[in-house]
C-alpha cells in the first residue's frame, strides 16, 4: 500500500502545485478606457 500512498501523495503535490501557480498568477485588470488626446493647436477659446 506504500506505493498506493506515494502516488496519491504525488498527485496531491501536482495539484497543490498548480494552485499555487494559479493563484500567483495575476489578473490583469481591465484597461482603462482612454482619455480623449487633447492636441493644444485644436483647442478654442
């Protein structure tokens, strides 16, 4: 049963593993819409 034990210790580790590597990946959030470009030579007064 030793080997049993090992190898469902080896899968609990892989999937440790990737819940790490899961959760250490960020997010990105979402990007912010753009202001609009504001060109000095086009504005009134």
């Amino acid at each position: 049963m030793r080997a049993v034990a090992d190898a469902s210790a080896s899968v609990t580790a892989v999937t440790d593993a990737d819940a790490s590597a899961t959760a250490l990946t960020p997010v990105p959030p979402p990007a912010p819409p753009a202001p609009p470009a504001v060109n000095e030579g086009d504005v009134s007064i």
